[in-house]
C-alpha cells in the first residue's frame, strides 16, 4: 500500500520491505530512478533533505522465476521543517497584530496554500512559528491587521 512519511529536515531513516527471501533481488528507486546501492530489502536515507526526499518503490525479483517483477507500493517520504520568524511594523516595531500566511510556488505559476499554514496569527511580539513544513519552494506573506494599521 502507499504510504507517506513525514521526517525532520536532516534526520536519517529508511524505507524497507519485508520481502527477504532466497534468490530475491532488490532495486529501490527514488521518483522511478534507480538508487545506486539500494539492492536489499531495506535502504538507509541519509540526512533527509530535498535531494533525497520523494516516492521510494522497490522492484523484486528472482532468477529462480524469470520475466516476474514484483513492485512494492509507494513510500513518499519527505523532510519538514520548522519556519519562524519576527515581522517588524518598521525598522524596530513588532507588528503586534497580523497574521502569517505560506504559499507553495506550483510549477505551473500559481500558488496553493498548504493545509494548515494560512492565515496564521502573528503573536503580539511580532513572532511566528510554522511546525512541519514540507522543504519546497514558498513564498511567505505577512499582513497586518488592516484596521490597525
């Protein structure tokens, strides 16, 4: 079955498969390319990050049963971060009323605004803090509450 998994931004993990028999060979593949080295029932990722975060799948097969691959499903991993930060009003003024809001650059030119991260209130000391930020391309908007300011 397809599975996501959601890991700290540096953290090692690993996708696995039990599949361990005899005579069975293992290819794990990375968005349908094959990873270098990933040949067992379970490959180590190291320091997740943007580089090596995606859809695993491992292909088995056994020479004892020519031409019969078997596919695992997908496992979508993928690194998160925490995003935080301090809007000023001014040079050295918090903005003390606002509110926050992250949008995802999509490869077709417009924007979506991850489940959870819109419209998020700035705390009176001008701070924010997004939990579990999927790494990817954003672009973040900070408005003020338009009857204050």
């Amino acid at each position: 079955p397809d599975e996501e998994v959601l890991v700290d931004v540096g953290t090692d993990t690993s996708v696995e498969i039990e599949a361990d028999h005899e005579g069975n060979l293992y290819q794990w593949t990375l968005n349908g390319t094959n990873v270098e080295g990933a040949n067992a029932p379970a490959y180590g990722i190291t320091a997740i990050n943007r580089t090596n975060m995606g859809t695993y799948r491992v292909d088995i097969t056994n020479p004892a049963v020519p031409g019969l691959t078997l596919q695992s499903g997908n496992k979508r991993v993928l690194a998160t971060a925490t995003v935080s930060g301090t809007i000023f009003e001014n040079t050295d003024v918090p903005l003390a009323n606002g509110v926050v809001t992250l949008y995802r650059i999509t490869d077709v030119g417009a924007y979506e605004i991850p489940e959870g991260l819109g419209n998020l209130t700035v705390n009176a000391d001008g701070t924010y803090t997004l939990e579990k930020v999927v790494l990817d391309d954003y672009v973040l908007l900070a408005q003020g509450n338009p009857v204050q300011y």
